[in-house]
C-alpha cells in the first residue's frame, strides 16, 4: 500500500484521487484558517510556485481537529485562502486528521510511522515520494521554506 491508494474529496467537492498525482512528490499539510500558524500559507504558496513546476504537489487538508481553528465550510476556506494568501496549490474538503475518524491515510500514516507520527496541531506537514512512500514530517514549528523541507523536497524531486 501507498499514498497512491488513497483519495480525497477536493475543495470543490470533485474526486481528488492521488494515483492522479503518480510519480510526483506530495507535501501533504493539514491547514487551518484560525490558527498562529495560518501564515504558514504564504510559504506554503512559495514552495508551490517554486518547486511545483519542477513536480512537488503541495496539498492542502483543512481541518478543525486543533483548536477549532477551522471552523468554516469549503467556500469560505478556499474564499479566504484564495484572497488572504493567493492559494492556488491543491486543496481536499475538511477532514478529520486524528484519532480513530481521521481520513484514512492519515490513519496509513499513523500505522506507518506510530501513532506518535499523527499530527500533533494544524500545518503538520509529511512529504511523500514520488512512489508513494512516506520520506519525512515535521511539526508545525518548521516552515515551509525551511532549508530542512526545501531540501528534502529536493531530494525528492530528484529521486528516481
């Protein structure tokens, strides 16, 4: 099994399967709107415009699990995101990201890395490979531009 097998509903409510994003990297990032973090848009929208030409899929998971920090619907997120930070980067429907109802590769990657793996606040993010397979995560604390992602996304790109 890998990340390819799973699939997500899009903000715009059409199929989002992630075999469509096949032999390209994923920084998969559970995102909130209320959060201290929420500036984390802005990086996250950089590292897209940089790298996503090259194949990097930044993808966005709202999610209210934090806090209820993401408290509105599907509109108002992507109205917000759009117009506050200029999103254009792929983004799933809100989701549950932990615990037993968590969408189900995020309960693949909790049974991949432990249950200490699963997100621990909004904008954790996890970089999945080209194939599938889970390379790396970092707490919320780690920016998007960080030399720790950028270059482990790098890598990534460059992988066979």
């Amino acid at each position: 099994m890998s990340a390819a097998d799973f699939s997500f509903t899009s903000i715009d409510g059409a199929p989002l399967p992630l075999k469509d994003f096949a032999g390209r990297p994923i920084l998969l990032v559970n995102v909130a709107s209320a959060c201290g973090f929420t500036p984390q848009y802005a990086g996250l929208q950089e590292l897209h415009e940089k790298m996503g030409p090259k194949g990097l899929v930044v993808l966005g998971v709202p999610s209210n699990d934090f806090g209820a920090q993401e408290p509105g619907g599907e509109g108002e997120i992507k109205r917000f995101c759009e117009t506050r930070f200029g999103v254009n980067f792929p983004m799933t429907a809100k989701q549950t990201v932990i615990g037993g109802k968590a969408h189900p590769l995020y309960r693949w990657i909790a049974e991949q890395l432990g249950e200490g793996a699963a997100p621990k606040w909004n904008f954790h993010k996890y970089l999945i490979g080209k194939d599938g397979a889970l390379i790396d995560a970092w707490p919320s604390r780690v920016a998007p531009m960080s030399k720790e992602i950028v270059g482990a996304v790098e890598t990534a790109l460059a992988a066979k």
